[in-house]
C-alpha cells in the first residue's frame, strides 16, 4: 500500500491510489506520496513522518509553528480512546540509571488486536532543546500478537518534546505529543 497526503489539508491515508475527493477535506485535491522507501525512515511501505512535517511546513507561512496534530488524527478525534498512543516518562528507571519512555496504544480503551484491526506500529520522535528533531524509534507490531506497547532508554535532560506516531491497519495515523 501506499501513503498518499493530501496537498491542501495535510490528511494522511494508507490507500493503493489517492481517494477522490479527499476524506479530510472533501474537496478534490492533489494527493503527494509520503510512503518511505528508504531504511532510514523504516523501510518500503511505511509512513516517512519527517516527509509529511517538511510538506506541511512548506506550506505555512514562515515563523508559524506547525503542530504535528495538525497534520494526523488526535485528541480531538473520535474514538481517541483506543488509538492515541500515551507517553509516559519514568525518571530514572531506566537501563543504567536512563530515563525509561513508555508509549502505549489503548490505555483508556483497549485496542482489538485481531486479524482485521490492529495496531501496525508505534513510532517516537524528539526535539532536543536546540531544535533539532531526532528519531527515537519505532516498534513494529503483528496482528493479534501481545499489546502495542513501545519502551525505551533516552537521556530526557536533552529533550523538550517527544512527539510519538501510531498506525492502525483501519483508522489511519494517530498522534501524541508530551512535553518535558
């Protein structure tokens, strides 16, 4: 499958071609492919999220920050409950005395985890506190296999926001954002 977003509204869908007209903004729109295809961004038929942020923020007008819930579903959308992934921080627990990060899909709500509807995977960024963005490391997750739960070590006094992405195989991306 191909990722394909929408030039005009920024929505993000998982589709063999682009839809007409476009499900985020219900107008006929030019679709740009954000599908990765490199192993820097996870590989061939997985969603380049830095792709999408560069085409959003081309788009706005310079100085203004672009949020990346504005470019996915969050926490203002439907059925928030089961898709958006939470982030929680645990100081200091973890590997070596680290900052140990836990981000899961469906804490209020479990997610199904069947055949047909899963979590595809999980995916976290961070921006250090000069600005720079850096990939802190994406989970991949089997249909119907175990919850979709992603931890990791990072030295959190370098950080300022971790930003972390979820795919589900039915609803599309879905996004969560924590500031430290």
């Amino acid at each position: 499958m191909t990722y394909w977003m929408c030039d005009k509204c920024s929505f993000v869908i998982e589709m063999s071609k682009p839809p007409d007209p476009c499900p985020g903004c219900n107008n006929k729109c030019t679709f740009s492919d954000v599908t990765c295809y490199t192993p820097e961004c996870g590989g061939i038929g997985s969603l380049d999220t830095r792709l999408v942020a560069q085409r959003a923020i081309k788009k706005e007008k310079p100085g203004k920050i672009v949020h990346f819930s504005d470019l996915v579903r969050g926490r203002n959308t439907e059925g928030k409950e089961k898709h958006i992934p939470a982030i929680q921080l645990l100081k200091g627990q973890g590997l070596q005395g680290k900052d140990q990060v836990e981000i899961q899909v469906g804490r209020e709500i479990p997610h199904p985890n069947t055949p047909e509807h899963y979590i595809a995977w999980i995916q976290a960024f961070g921006v250090k506190k000069d600005g720079q963005i850096i990939d802190l490391g994406r989970e991949v997750f089997a249909p119907g296999v175990g919850k979709p739960i992603y931890v990791f070590n990072i030295d959190a006094s370098e950080i300022r926001h971790i930003f972390s992405f979820s795919y589900c195989n039915i609803h599309g991306v879905w996004e969560q954002h924590l500031e430290l």
